[in-house]
C-alpha cells in the first residue's frame, strides 16, 4: 500500500463502493451547490429545513459522494437530515486548500438558500474530518454563523506523521505510516505538512463548535485526534471526544461488519439533532 498512487487509489475505490444497503432508502440526485457538484440524500421522513452537509475522506487524493455512499446515507437516516456530499477537488492536481475552500463555498450555499446555520450541521471522516475542522475555523475568523454541530471522525489532523501513536499503531491498522507521509506530500502541494492552515492540532482552535471528535484508540491517528480536543478544550472550545475503545480507522466506514462502526454513527446522530 505504500505505493497506492492517487490515480490507483481512486479506480479501487470508485470501483468497488460499499454495498448499496442503507443509501437505496435515500432519494439521491445530483446538484451543484456553490460551484460545486455533489449528491443530495434524502431520507423519506426528512426533518423541515434543516441539512446535514458531509465531508467524505480519501487523504484528500481520492473518494466521492459515490464511494462513500453507505456511510453518508447512514448519517442521513439516523440525524433524519438531507445530506448533501460536495465531491471536491482532490490533490494532486488541486492541492490543500482546494478542497477546504469548496467545503466553504457548499456551507454558503446553503445558507444563502435561505437554512439558517443553526438547521445546518456538518460531518466527515479521515481527510473530510480535517475539512470540517478547518470549515469551523474559516467561518470563525471570517465572522460568519457556524453551523448548529460538526462531527469530526478519524480527523486527519497533523500530516507531519510524528505523533507516536502513527508508528505504535501501524500493526493494528490500515494503511503504513509510509504511505501517509508520501500522500500528505501530494495532498500540501507547495504548502509545508506541517503549516497550522492544514496540521489543525497546531491551529488557533478557540472560539469552535459545538464539535465531536470520534476516533479509535487502535488507530495510527489517535493520538492527533486526542491532541486536537485537549488543545480545542484548553482554548476554550465547545468540544467533546467519544474514543471508540480497540477500533482502527474511521470505524463508522465499517458499520455493516462491526457494530461498534453503526453504534458510533447513531452517537453522532444523537450529538446533531440535540443541537439543531
């Protein structure tokens, strides 16, 4: 795996998606939200005005609202939301902060369609953890509503791979350490890994929220995981970490085969609607 190539790594995963078992239950149709095409899921007892925006993962190289259709449908029928999944520029050819900036755009979309952010949450997983991190900061520092809850899972939040638990880990994973250094180069482009604009644990984290971080205490990323909600909580922030006892990866990817991933999912769903 250390030499999945971004051009590998999309044809793996677009052409073997997740089974279609919870997303045959959502209505699907394409739209383009802010310059940006994505896929609407719609579950049949949708809650009036209120839309869950989902950030998918990849390391920012690779996955779409088609790969990660499982997983975003099931986030749409346990908050009862339509859910709407930018598929945005992936790296290389479009580097950080490509996909951050089209992560902003859908969110003002969607306000600007007339939903108050307060009927607006987001979620994502991995790389799309991180963007909805970086969503909260960007509408932070530019003064704009932020949305009613946010769930970041498995963020990937400090592409410098230094955190110890990313080689301690590695036997119970997925994935190298290896493979992550090479891929956080291709995701950065000119930008340094370890620039706070895109390693998020050493970013300004006052000020965000209401934020849950869920991650696995097997996986390599739960160390920076662990960091980014013990700094986002000395600096004040509204911030809450469900550690998922043993699980490796973004866990929620694998609900259909481990409990542990579906009951991580309708935690989530539970933190969201509580705050709509």
């Amino acid at each position: 795996m250390a030499t999945w190539s971004p051009a590998r790594m999309r044809a793996d995963l677009e052409g073997r998606p997740f089974p279609a078992t919870h997303s045959k239950k959502c209505a699907r149709r394409a739209e383009t939200l802010g310059g940006v095409n994505g896929e609407w899921f719609e579950p049949p007892d949708a809650r009036p005005g209120a839309v869950l925006l989902y950030v998918h993962g990849g390391s920012f190289l690779a996955g779409s609202s088609r790969t990660h259709g499982e997983v975003i449908a099931r986030f749409a029928l346990a908050t009862r939301m339509r859910t709407f999944a930018p598929n945005y520029r992936l790296a290389p050819e479009h580097p950080y902060p490509a996909g951050a900036q089209d992560v902003l755009a859908v969110y003002r979309a969607v306000i600007a369609s007339g939903v108050s952010p307060g009927r607006v949450a987001v979620a994502g997983e991995s790389a799309g953890g991180n963007l909805v991190v970086k969503l909260l900061l960007d509408l932070r520092d530019r003064g704009e509503g932020a949305p009613a809850a946010s769930v970041a899972i498995s963020g990937w939040f400090d592409l410098t791979a230094s955190q110890p638990s990313m080689k301690e880990h590695e036997r119970f994973d997925y994935g190298t350490r290896s493979m992550l250094v090479e891929q956080a180069k291709l995701a950065a482009g000119a930008l340094a890994v370890s620039d706070p604009t895109l390693s998020l644990v050493d970013a300004d984290l006052s000020r965000i929220g209401p934020l849950l971080i869920q991650a696995g205490t097997a996986e390599m990323l739960w160390d920076e995981n662990r960091l980014l909600y013990e700094r986002a909580r000395a600096a004040g922030a509204d911030v809450e970490l469900d550690a998922l006892a043993e699980m490796p990866h973004a866990a929620t990817l694998l609900a259909d085969f481990a409990p542990e991933g579906a009951a991580a999912v309708e935690r989530a769903a539970r933190f969201v609607v509580a705050r709509l």
